[in-house]
C-alpha cells in the first residue's frame, strides 16, 4: 500500500494565501490558460482517466499547481489517491506525484505543464510494475495545456524594391497572440528553416508589440548599396521572446519577406571631348549607364547633334550646324536618383584659306624689285578656321625680272576635318619689249671738208 501524504508546500501555501491572493492567482492564471482550466491523467500506473483543476493554493513555485483525488478510480492499486502536478523550482522540474510523492517528471520550464502529446514525462521511481501499461497521457480538455504558440501571417505585400537610401514601406503582420513582441531579422541569403531564422541574421527596426493582431514596421532603413547590382535581403518577422515555453517547444513561427535594394543609377565619364569642324560627322561619344532605362531630353548639344539610350549606353553623333564650345547635359530616366551625363564638344569654324590674288609685275625692274614684290604678295595670303592650323606653300622663288611666272600652292592644315584645305596663285612678271635695231644708211661725205665739219656729219 502506498504512503499517503501531501507535499509539505500545499498545506504551508493554503496556510498563507489569503482568499483574495488567491483570487487574483486563480484570475492571472485562467487569463494565461485560457479554457485549458483541466488537466486529465491517465494511463501507466493510473487505472483510467483522473481529472485534475486548479488547486486553490496555485500557484507554486511561480507556476500553475493542478491537483485532483482519483475517487473510485485506481492509482498503483489503491482508490482516493490525491494526484498533484506541480513545478518545483529547486528540482527545475514539473512532477507527476500520487499522495504527494513524485512518480513522473519533466524540465521543460514552461509556463503550465506540458501534455505528453508533445513532450514525453519520465518515471521518477523506475522498478514500479506498471510501467509495462498503457503509455502516460497528461492533456487538457480545452485549448493546449502547454501553450498556444502564435500564428504569424504577412498583410502586406512579400516583395520590395527599394532604391538605396530610401525607406522601404511599411512590413506588417498579424499574429495570434497580442502579448507577444515581434521583430524582423535579414539575411543576405534565404533561410530555410525557422530554426535559422531564430538563430542569426541582423535585426532591423524595433521589437514591436502587437495591436490588435497586427505588428506594423515603419521606415525600415536597409544598408546602402554601393555596388552595381541589385542587391536582395531575405527578411522575416519572428517572435521577440526568450521565455523558454517557447524557446525549449521550437515555437518558431516565423513570415518570409523579400526587400531588393537597388543601386543609384550612374552615368560614366565621356568616351571623348571632341574639338571639330563645323558641317563635319561628330565622332560618336558614348557613356555607360547603370540602373537607368532611358533619358530625357538632352540640354546644351549644338544644333545636328542628337543623344541615344541604348543597351545602357548613350550615344551622341550628328553634324554640328553651328559653332562654339558646347557643355551638355543628358538626364538619365528610370532606376534610382538623379543623375546626368555630362561632357563638352567645342565645334570651329571650317578651315579657310584666301590666296593672293593673281599679280603681274611690269618689265624692265630690277631682279631685286620684283623679289621684294614677290615676298609682298606672299604675305597677302590669310587662312582661319580648323584646329591647330598650319600654313604652308610651295614656293620656289619669284619669277625672273626678264619675264616670266611663278604658281604658288598654298596649303592649310588642319586637326580637325577638313585636315587640308589649299588655293593656288601665280604671280608673273611682264615680258620685255621686243628689241628692234635700226642701223645707219651707209653714207660718204665729200672730200676736202674741214674736219670738224666731217666730225659733225658722223
């Protein structure tokens, strides 16, 4: 026959407890249990099923305390057994005890005992013969004894795509259980289990609790994305709580979220900044872009000249109509921020070359004037225009002062096209008269003349 006795605390709590301790006890303890106010015990060393309450010196040791005598029914053989399910802070351990000695145990530290349905109770005494019997059953006849663990269901939508050092909007949920704090971890990879979940990533935002079933997070802020590519955080709200109810019971319920941070469009440097001729095809220009999808309306090109968007590039070409330096300006559309393409074109005048004009020098000048005449009319040529220009002849000296010309080609040189622009001139100089000798008739004076008279005759 077993001993029967009732643990020492029972008696020592309902010596102490006042009715209204007590009230509020039972109170706090029905609002943490909901309708689980039941507990029955059956099987093993328990004849059938044995219903246990609230004993009214609950709770012990911090925890709900259910006791119940079995009546008619047998535990270890005898009838009118008191059955008490207890936590024992000093054992860390909930126990099972028939007339107040302990028979079966569990640690789970959890806030009411935990049904066998999910945690297995171990034997205290392990040579009792009824150990071969049916298994153990500690469950409630209302909601879980154990705990509810919370449902958590996303409200809004899964995926964001958020430009870089933008907020996201607002990530909500609703959970089951109001009284239980939610916040959200990221991850730079999906995890797939809640185990992980539970265990790692970077929190963001803060530890909220629930309104109304709902848990909404504000202006949550994502680490800038200084790359070139979208950059993907695998997000997910779980529960705030260390309470080892939970925490042993692997309640880890968990919503999945994905936050896509995209990287600042960007316009890179120009391929060139061109100098040309005015009228001639522009060299195409070109910068990469990355994040944009297009662009707007170019500000600043010279009239001809026009911009394309393509493949995440912008091409410039066309034939300047005008000239001058050139700053533009290219917006890029789409994608993140506000961001330009910029460069310079500067567009001269066309290369321009005035030759002298055709010159004939008279006759009969020395060679010494008609060379400085000649240097003369070489300088009157003049050109302009172009890039770095250049001017050059192929002059081979004046012309002979008896006669003659001299065609000069004169060339322009330039950087920019046209590369060469020239003229021709000839400078001439005017042919001598013809000579025309006329002698004297042969003649003869008469004899006996004075010889100044003769003199004078020749």
């Amino acid at each position: 026959m077993i001993k029967r006795f009732t643990p020492k605390v029972n008696s020592f709590l309902r010596a102490l407890i006042s009715k209204t301790l007590l009230v509020f006890a039972l109170a706090f303890f029905f609002a943490q249990l909901g309708s689980a106010q039941t507990v029955q015990v059956s099987g093993l060393c328990i004849a059938s099923a044995v219903n246990l309450s609230v004993d009214g010196g609950s709770p012990l040791d911090g925890k709900v305390w259910y006791s119940g005598n079995s009546g008619a029914v047998t535990v270890l053989g005898f009838p009118n057994v008191q059955l008490d399910i207890y936590w024992s802070t000093a054992d860390n351990v909930w126990y099972l005890a028939f007339d107040g000695q302990p028979y079966f145990q569990n640690a789970t530290n959890s806030t009411t005992p935990p049904p066998t349905s999910q945690i297995t109770w171990t034997p205290v005494v392990d040579n009792l013969n009824c150990l071969t019997g049916p298994a153990l059953v500690i469950g409630g006849t209302g909601a879980p004894v154990l705990f509810n663990c919370p449902t958590l269901a996303a409200t809004s939508t899964a995926n964001y795509s958020i430009c870089s050092g933008d907020n996201t909007s607002d990530i909500s949920i609703s959970t089951t259980v109001n009284t239980l704090n939610a916040k959200l971890v990221y991850f730079p990879s999906a995890q797939a289990t809640n185990a992980a979940r539970y265990t790692g990533g970077t929190m963001i935002g803060s530890s909220t609790t629930p309104t109304a079933g709902a848990v909404d997070f504000n202006n949550l802020s994502f680490p800038v994305n200084n790359t070139a590519s979208p950059v993907t955080y695998h997000v997910y709200a779980i529960l705030d709580v260390t309470d080892p109810e939970y925490t042993d019971n692997t309640c880890q319920p968990s919503v999945a979220f994905q936050v896509t941070v995209n990287p600042a469009n960007t316009a890179g440097a120009a391929s060139s900044a061109p100098t040309l001729s005015i009228n001639t095809a522009l060299t195409a220009i070109t910068h990469a872009t990355t994040g944009a999808t297009g662009i707007g309306s170019p500000s600043g090109l010279p009239a001809g000249v026009m911009a394309v968007w393509a493949s995440n590039t912008i091409t410039i070409s066309g034939i300047p109509t005008v000239s001058g330096p050139f700053s533009y300006s290219i917006p890029l559309t789409g994608g993140c921020g506000s961001v330009n393409a910029t460069g310079t074109i500067n567009v001269v005048p066309a290369p321009s070359v005035t030759c002298p004009t055709n010159t004939t020098a008279a006759a009969c000048q020395s060679q010494a004037a008609i060379n400085t005449a000649f240097s003369t009319w070489l300088a009157t040529v003049s050109a302009s225009g172009g890039c770095n220009g250049v001017l050059t002849n192929n002059n081979t000296g004046a012309p002979s002062a008896c006669g003659g010309s001299t065609t000069v080609t004169f060339t322009y040189t330039s950087n920019c096209a046209p590369t060469t622009t020239t003229c021709q001139a000839t400078f001439t100089v005017a042919a001598a008269p013809t000579v025309v000798l006329i002698c004297p008739t042969n003649t003869t004076a008469a004899a006996c003349q004075s010889q100044a008279a003769i003199n004078t005759a020749f």
